[in-house]
C-alpha cells in the first residue's frame, strides 16, 4: 500500500518531464525554423536591402555607371538600419554554412550597405567620402560594422575577409564593392545574391570595362589607359583566375569592351602593351 503513492508521483514526475521534453523540442524547432527563415533571407534574397537598393540606386542611360538618391535613401535610413541589424545578427556558424557563393554575397552586400549608412552620417553636407577620415584614420578604417558580435571596419570586411588569399580569389569583386565614388565601379541597382552572383560579377565587369571614361585603348598611341583600381589591386587580377596569371591577361579577355584592335591583342597578352592609369574621380556618387 505505501507503494501506491511513490509511483503515483513517479507517474506524475515522468509525465512533467515528458512534457518538458516536448515543450523543449516544440521551442527548438521554433527556434531552428525562425533562424532558418531569417538564414533564407540573408543567403538568397537579401529582400530588404534589394528593395533599398531598387528604390534609390539607378543605371545612367549608357548603363555603364550608376547614382545613388542619398537624399531618398536618407529618408529610408530606418529601413537601412534595420538591413544591418539583420547582417549583424548572422553568427559565424550562420556563415561558416553558406556556399562559397552565398557567403561572398553576403560580404559584399554588408559591405556596401554600411558604405551608404556611414556617408549618410554627413549627407548632405558631404562631397566626397574621403572628407570623413582624417590623417590618422580614413573612413575604411573605422569601426562601424557589426559582424559576429564585434565592430569591424570596412578595411576589415574588403581586405581581411573578401580577398584574402585563397578564400574567393575573385578579381570582379572590384566591380561590385562600391565605394560611394564616381570613379567606383557602379553600385548596382539590386542586391548581390549567391544565386546569381556569377552572372552579377560578370554583368559588372562587363560595364565597367566598356566605360571609356574609366578604361580605354588609345590606338594612336598604342597604350591602355585604365582606372587605378588596376593599379592599387594588380595582385588580385594575377592570382590564376579562370588561368589568368596576368593583368594583361584580364585584359586581353575583355579586350573587345576596350576597342583593342585584334592586331594589337597579341601584343597585349605578352605583356608589351604601355599601360596608363586615370585619374579617380572621389566626388560622391549622388544623384542630387
């Protein structure tokens, strides 16, 4: 008879541990299931900072560089708030599962979004980006970039993360990494996805090069005349993409958006094309 009661509440204590166990599990899946939509989002769609982007970023009609509305952007400066507060909240694991091509998205689309909050910082007062750093600090190496529950800077985000050797290994990067400039390469009108992020590369690489304001063949002087960005990040165009081992080589492949002659391409391949680089033109991208 004293038996009864102990198993009673053996009974009862079972069935609450049962009952937590699935309240545990029901809060899990809760939570795996939320983290997975978000995860979605972040990988593929990147939605909230394409509509951004869509809404104030347009193609000139030669549709080789593009301008940013800072003045419409800066009225929808919440919306980008909360673009980085979603970027922020993507952990190392979060990441460390991507693809190769969704985790190189997202870099560059963290990047660029925290590009155009910091210039909104001083807009409309600003001129050029370069204006918000100083002789000590320029403005890609302060802290104003959450990733991974620490500030980064953007330095941090386009040297340490996107071309660090043997990571991506991805010249076309410059195309896409704005910064905020007329000389930069355009931002595009849309988010950067993995999904179509080899298209995007290629899309933008293709319009930078046919811009003859930034890069150009002068066929009476037989020379190359291309934007600095050659100049600053050479290495990255001679590490062995698609088997490119020079910066002539990057060329030579697109050497009909340059308007080099075929008679010439030989020459340029071989390294024995005088190469110039332009000035870059660091007034802000705004489309006033």
């Amino acid at each position: 008879m004293r038996g009864l009661p102990i198993h009673g509440v053996s009974r009862r204590v079972w069935g609450r541990e049962v009952a937590s166990r699935l309240i545990l599990m029901l809060l899990t899946c809760l939570t795996l299931g939320a983290a997975g939509a978000a995860h979605a989002a972040i990988d593929e769609a990147h939605s909230a900072f394409d509509a951004l982007l869509r809404r104030h970023v347009a193609w000139d009609t030669a549709g080789v560089t593009s301008s940013v509305s800072y003045r419409g952007l800066a009225a929808d400066r919440a919306e980008l708030g909360k673009v980085l507060d979603l970027y922020a909240g993507v952990s190392r694991a979060d990441y460390e599962a991507m693809s190769r091509d969704q985790r190189l998205a997202f870099l560059i689309n963290l990047y660029n979004a925290a590009t155009l909050e910091l210039v909104l910082g001083a807009y409309p007062e600003l001129k050029s980006i370069r204006d918000l750093g100083s002789l000590i600090r320029s403005p890609w190496k302060q802290r104003i970039v959450r990733l991974f529950g620490e500030l980064r800077t953007l330095d941090d985000i386009e040297h340490g993360m996107i071309r660090t050797p043997g990571v991506f290994d991805e010249p076309r990067i410059h195309f896409v990494v704005n910064c905020a400039s007329i000389g930069c390469p355009a931002l595009r009108p849309e988010a950067i996805t993995g999904a179509r992020l080899q298209a995007q590369l290629e899309d933008s690489t293709r319009r930078f090069m046919r811009d003859a304001s930034r890069n150009r063949y002068d066929s009476v002087k037989g020379r190359l005349e291309v934007s600095k960005i050659f100049d600053w990040y050479r290495a990255d165009f001679e590490r062995g993409w698609l088997g490119i081992g020079s910066r002539e080589q990057f060329f030579a492949r697109y050497a009909d958006l340059l308007a080099i002659p075929s008679s010439d391409r030989a020459r340029l391949a071989e390294q024995r094309v005088p190469i110039g680089f332009l000035d870059y033109d660091w007034r802000l991208n705004d489309r006033r």
